[in-house]
C-alpha cells in the first residue's frame, strides 16, 4: 500500500490525531462555560459531536503511538477501512454541527442583533467554540482523505 | 480506469446529475417563495450554494449527454480530477449551506417556538427548502465519492 504523509502509524498522522482532540477539547470546553448554551439544540449537537470526535481521535492517537513503538504497520486493508469509514462519519457530524451552530451565531449576530441588545449574552464564546470546531473539521478531513486515497489505491 | 456505476459519461451518472439538478432548484424555489427568507444569512447562502450546485450539475449533465451520444470516454485523469475537486467542493457547501439553514430552523422550531407564536411565519417552506438541499447533498456525496474513487484507482 502507498505510504502516504499523515497515515496510519506515522508521525504526520500521530500529530494530526494529537491536534484533533486539542481543539475538540478546546471547543467543548469553550462552548460548556457559556451561559444559556442548552438551550440551544445546535450547540448542544456541537458538544455531542466533539466528544465523539474526541474518543475517536484519542483511540486513533493511542493506536499510532502503540504502532510506531512497536514498529508495527497499520496500513492493512481492514484496518484503513475501518479508519475511512470512522473518519468519514466523525468528518461529516462535525462539519454539520460546526456549519448548524454557525448558522445560529450568525443569526444572533447579523440577523436579529441579538448580541448587540443582550450585552451579556455569552456570543463571544459561542463563536470562539464554533470557529474551533471547524478546525477540528479541517483536521478530520485531511485525514479522511489520506485514509479514503490509500484505501481506493490498493 | 476503473468503469464505475455512476461514474462520469454512463447513463446511471446522468440520472444522477439530473437528480441533483431537480433538488436544488426545487429547494432555491421553495426557500424563495417563502416570506423573509432574505432577512437570514444562512438561508441566503442555502440558495447560494444551491444556485452554484445547480450549475455544476447541469454542465456535468450536458456533459454526460454530449459522451453518451458521441460514444466518448471522459474517464480520463485530467477530467476526473477536474471533476473531483469540483463536486467536493459543492458537496462541502451544500453540506454546510444546508446544515447551518437546518440549526436556524431547528432554534424557531423547537428552542425557542417561534413557529408556534407566529402562525403565519412560514416555518413549513423553511423546513422543505432545507429538507430538499440535505437530498441535493446525498446525491452529490455519492458522485463526488465515485468519482474519487474512480481518480485514486489510477
């Protein structure tokens, strides 16, 4: 199978997994510290998501570090498969949750001025959690597609 | 190059362009004729992306008709990344265009039961606009992923 930077049981792909669960984290702990944010469904999606994007990326990680240690090679048929399809999912919900609460931030924000009027209302942190989940996102995708190209070149 | 159903110039393929055609300008018609779409951004850019889905399916269509009749092969590398690139990056914003209109519909629906106070505000045409851009996307998933499937199998 080609070896490709950000694979399975590479250092490029250790660190991508390592940044995935930073900024999920980050984003979970943002948006949990605002006021009022259950209120809201999609943010309430966003949290769920992150978190499985989370235990997803902190499987992954432990599993390149027990393969690099190891010396061992990920990149079997079975195993890549498995890896595409979770990517794949875990890519989509948190591009879905990031782009839903995205919609509501800018509705408060833009649309109804809401932030302006309710000066104390938490917006800043609702944006700072959105704009992280999206950095998770891009993290995702790029190993969503590292995984789906070594896959589909077997 | 691998022959793939769905795949660019076979007829299952133009079915699929066809499809995605009909979704999307069903959801710009139905978000259009529904009273104060314009007053939110998300539903602004849900017929945006609509609009931009619209066309690159439609010149995909012309296309598949044009290779169907001519008896020409478009499989080849140059043209399928082309279209790759082309039909991820519509699936991504119609993806995303979709997702932040639904957390929008989501909030009047069920958080805050703005449907229910104001009767005549238009929530069912919301609801069927984005219903119908989330069937655009499905349709769109599939052909961007055979055709990466297809490019990657080089």
């Amino acid at each position: 199978m080609k070896k490709l930077l950000g694979g399975p049981g590479t250092v490029c792909g250790l660190l991508l997994r390592i940044g995935q669960c930073a900024s999920a984290a980050a984003s979970i702990g943002v948006m949990v510290s605002a006021k009022e944010f259950s209120v809201h469904t999609a943010f309430c999606y966003l949290i769920a998501s992150m978190g499985l994007q989370l235990l997803w990326s902190f499987g992954l990680a432990c599993l390149d570090v027990y393969a690099l240690r190891g010396k061992k090679d990920l990149q079997n048929p079975i195993l890549v498969s498995l890896f595409v399809v979770g990517d794949w999912v875990t890519a989509m919900l948190s591009l879905a949750a990031a782009c839903s609460s995205a919609g509501v931030v800018v509705l408060y924000e833009k649309d109804i001025k809401y932030c302006n009027t309710q000066s104390q209302y938490p917006c800043l942190r609702y944006e700072v959690a959105v704009a992280l989940s999206f950095v998770t996102w891009i993290q995702i995708a790029v190993s969503s597609h590292v995984t789906f190209w070594i896959l589909a070149s077997v």
